[in-house]
C-alpha cells in the first residue's frame, strides 16, 4: 500500500513538472503591449500588442490576449503608446558594396543645410589628419539644402578645409573638388570638356558626371586596399546605423555574401539580404550556356538569392541623369537582349531587370511581350525597376504580364537636377499615383547609396508629399501614407518570394519589426521625414534600441 501511494505520488510529481515545463514553452519570448501595431496586413488591421517566440511573431491582438502568453522570464516591452510597423524592405539597395567604406567618406544623407554639410566635412577633415581624402561617393545634392543650392566650387572647398584634398560626388549629375583634389589628380593638365573652367581657363572645381569615373580613379583613395579590422568594423557601423533607420531586409548584388554568411551565423547580422544570381561564365556565351543550371530561393532567411540583376546582355537606353536625349538603341541589342530574356523565362528565373528613360522601358518590355507569347512569365514575378521614365501605356502593358515595378526614387535627392534636365516631365518620374491606381504590384527601394539616400522615412515622405530632401516639391503624382507604407514592406516581401515570412506583423512571420517614435498615420505629413526608429527588431532579436527604460524582465 505504501510503494502505491509513492507511486502515485511520484506520478504527480512528474506530472506537475511535465506541465510546468510545458507552459514555460509556450510562453512568450518578448511581449511588446500598450502600443499601436500597424500590422500592414491584407486588412490594414491596427492591434494592441504583440508577442514574439525564438525568430517569429507569435500572436497580435489586445493587451489582455498578448499578456496572457508572459511567463516569469518573458520580456516585456510597454510601448506607452508608441507605434510599432513592419521592418522595412528595400527592394534595392548596394549596402555590402558601400559598407567597406562608410566610416571612411562623410554621408550627407537627409543632411538639409549648406552649413550643417560643411561642418561634418570639416570634422572629417580633422579626424582623418592633413593630407587625407575627404570624400563622399553620393547620395546627396545641393538641392537638398535650404539655405543655399548653389554646387559646390573650388574656392568654397579651399576655405573650410584648405589641408585636405577633397572630392564630393553629387550622384550622377557633379563631381566637386578642391585645390589639392585638382592638383594630386592633375586635373589642370587635362583637356576633357568635363572639366568645367572659367573665363581664365581656370578649373573652377566643377566636374560633369562624364569625367567622374575618371577623377575618382585618379584620386586613387578607392584602390587603397582597406585592413580586415577596418573593412569589418566599417560594415558593422554601417549594418547599425541601417537598424537605426529601420531598415530590417534588402535585395541587390551581395559583394561579401561569403563574409556576411559568417556574420549570420555568429548572431551578427541584423539585416537579410536577397542577393542577385547571374549565369556564371568566362564569356557570354559561356554565361548564356549555364542558364537553365541558375537555381534561386536555396539560401536561408538570412541570405538568399531572389532575383538575377540587374541586366542580361544587350539592350541600352541611356540614363535619365543626362542633360541630352538618349542614344539610340540598335534593334540588334534590343534582339540580343530578347534571346537572353527567352532563355531566362524558360529557366523560369526572376529577372530585375535595370530600366530608366522611356526608351528603355519600351525597349525591355517590348522583347518580353514577344517571349510571353510562347511563354507563360506570368509567375515568375519579373521586374523592371528604377522607372523614372515609365508611361501610363506600359504600366498597362507591365500589368497584363503580372509585372512588378520597383520603384526607386532618385528624386528624393536629385529631384532639382532632373526639373533642370526635363522640365515639367519630372514631375511625374515617376507617375506614382498612376502606379498605384493601374493595380500593378509595385514596391518602393532606393538604389543607395550612388545615387540616392538610405532612410525609409525619407522616401515615404516622398511618396506621399512630393517633396525631396530640403523641401521642394518635386513629384505631384503621390500616393496616401498607407500606400506608401505597403510599397515599403509587404509588397516587397512579395518581390522576394517571402511574403509568408515578412512585410507585415502577423502570426507566423518572422518578428522583423520597428517602434518608431511618432504615429505615422497621423501626425502631418510634412514630419514624416522626421520619424526616428527607436527599436528594430529582427528575428526577434533587438540590434537597435533607444528605449530600453520601457523594457523589463
């Protein structure tokens, strides 16, 4: 009777602990409660709460649901109030190849006064020491700032940093120098009409984008190979100060893909990338040979690879960051181009493909009208993208093939410069709200950093005020706050094939998610450009935080 009754006992023993361990499993990770969670779901739903278990969104509902799943080490997260989105997506971007030298040049990002860019130049300056390059590889333009839009000159350049030779890329518009940039390049001993000189024949510091390459490879301070503690530690601020921005995922070439996959696997690496992949090769045909070996969607949630980009072979069309008209095409390239489309559609791979002027737009969409006769592309989630030169007709016709646009607007920080080179056209590069209303799937990126800033809110504002950095309309063909907010998150899940894993805060996804530190959908519209994120969360992890006060065990 005595060994039942330690049996029986024993048995509620483990029972009890069987049970116990149980609940403690399906507790909650992280509760984020007492916010306004903008799930950018198929309903656009606003919840409460928010919880989160290992690298997934778990439940999103009130904060008397969400609280129920905390247990004794959950962590706890009250938002008092704040809103909360989807980690951002951009669907385009060249983050690894910039991240080696961002802590090298000055970024001017969003940076919206004359005075505020010359005296972080200045401070560069100084910490780098005489004699060092101070330089910035673009994303930024003199139209950016509100107190004086005038390029920058020589004599200008000398006055705030005569010990430093300095070279600032203007996008692809300008390149502007100083007196000790002109004479370690030799810029005085050459004859190129790129070098803009005055009535002396004096180099006034002004170089057009034709003679950037070449004023960027004589400056030399690219080929200088950067020390591995370096290159690491300039792609880790970078991958930060990404976070600090909300942004969580990116599509685009992967220059370092071999690097960041050790990163992703040491717990590291606070953002995911969907790289291109292109037919390997020594010669075209080579390339062209191994296109039906071309595998995608074979990596993991941290780097994968989603898309070939961005061209095949052939076709052309000129730039838009061009005071003269576009080139003509040859129909040949255009027939080159076609040949390479047919043998990708048939391999069903996902090309995003690079398309800026109208000539180019019509010139793509023209070979894949032709290859979707014989050939169903309809799932294959082809894109066109950067897109300022689109029309009302070929979004249409993009449409009809179940085509994707992504849109990344240079306007944002070159919206001045392309008013001067096309007038009132510029206006609508792109047609936003025509985009939006023709019922495309369409997305918003960036094509950082060259030409163009990095920050999500900034191109929000855009897309739903027009408006460029520093203020100026640029575009009166925008779309609402939602809109724009969908272009920037689910939408471009859908880009990369993950729209069951990211885009929106719903059960199932991955927590990949930013508190932000005003509500986008309501304050003015003109402050858009002013949210700042105060946590980024990815994979249920934070990798930035600036409101930890509201965080407890």
């Amino acid at each position: 009777m005595r060994s039942i009754k330690y049996a029986l006992l024993a048995g509620v023993v483990v029972a009890t602990a069987s049970f116990t361990v149980h609940a403690q499993q399906n507790f909650a990770d992280t509760v984020l409660t007492n916010g306004k969670i903008i799930t950018v779901d198929e309903t656009f739903s606003i919840a409460q709460a928010v919880a989160v278990r290992g690298s997934r969104i778990v439940a999103v509902g009130t904060n008397q649901e969400i609280n129920r799943l905390a247990g004794p080490s959950t962590r706890r997260i009250d938002l008092r109030g704040r809103a909360v989105v989807p980690g951002f997506i951009d669907n385009h971007a060249h983050f690894q190849e910039e991240g080696e030298y961002w802590t090298l040049e000055q970024r001017l990002d969003g940076v919206d006064t004359r005075k505020q860019a010359l005296a972080l130049l200045v401070a560069k300056g100084k910490a780098k020491g005489a004699g060092q390059w101070v330089f910035t590889l673009g994303g930024w333009s003199p139209d950016q700032f509100r107190d004086d839009k005038k390029p920058f000159t020589r004599d200008e350049l000398d006055k705030y940093l005569p010990d430093n030779p300095v070279l600032l890329q203007f996008t692809r518009a300008e390149t502007y120098l100083n007196s000790k940039a002109i004479e370690m390049i030799g810029l005085e001993k050459r004859t190129e009409p790129w070098i803009y000189r005055d009535a002396n024949g004096r180099a006034t510091g002004i170089v057009e984008n034709a003679g950037a390459a070449a004023v960027r490879n004589a400056a030399g301070f690219l080929k200088v190979e950067v020390p591995k503690d370096q290159f690491e530690a300039s792609q880790m601020q970078m991958l930060r100060d990404l976070s600090a921005a909300g942004l969580t995922a990116s599509g685009g070439s992967c220059d370092f893909e071999d690097i960041y996959k050790g990163w992703a696997k040491e717990g590291r690496l606070s953002m995911r990338f969907f790289c291109f992949r292109t037919p390997q090769g020594r010669t075209p045909e080579e390339r062209f040979a191994n296109i039906p070996s071309l595998r995608y969607h074979d990596g993991d949630e941290w780097i994968d690879h989603s898309n070939w980009g961005e061209g095949l072979a052939g076709g052309g069309g000129g730039d838009v960051f061009s005071m003269t008209p576009p080139p003509v095409v040859p129909q040949a390239a255009w027939d080159e181009w076609g040949r390479w489309a047919r043998a990708a559609a048939l391999a069903k791979a996902p090309i995003q493909i690079h398309t800026v002027t109208n000539q180019q737009v019509e010139g793509h969409l023209r070979e894949i009208e032709k290859v979707a006769k014989d050939i169903d592309i309809r799932t294959n989630r082809w894109a066109l993208m950067h897109m300022e030169g689109v029309d009302l007709g070929q979004i249409e016709r993009m449409r009809a093939l179940n085509m994707f646009i992504a849109v990344h607007p240079r306007e944002v920080v070159s919206g001045g410069f392309l008013h001067r080179a096309h007038g009132d056209k510029a206006f609508a590069m792109p047609p936003l709200r025509e985009i939006q209303d023709s019922g495309i799937l369409w997305g918003l990126g960036t094509d950082a950093y060259e030409v163009n800033q990095y920050r999500p809110f900034q191109t929000l504002h855009w897309a739903v005020t027009g408006k460029m950095v520093g203020g100026t309309v640029v575009n009166t063909h925008t779309v609402t706050r939602e809109q724009a907010l969908i272009a920037h998150t689910r939408s471009n899940a859908f880009l990369f094939f993950r729209e069951q894993d990211l885009g929106s805060i719903q059960e199932g996804r991955f927590a990949d998610m930013v508190v932000i530190d005003r509500d986008y959908l309501t304050i003015p519209a003109d402050q858009i450009e002013l949210i700042k994120p105060v946590l980024t969360m990815v994979g249920g992890k934070v990798f930035h935080d600036t409101m930890t006060t509201g965080a407890t065990r």
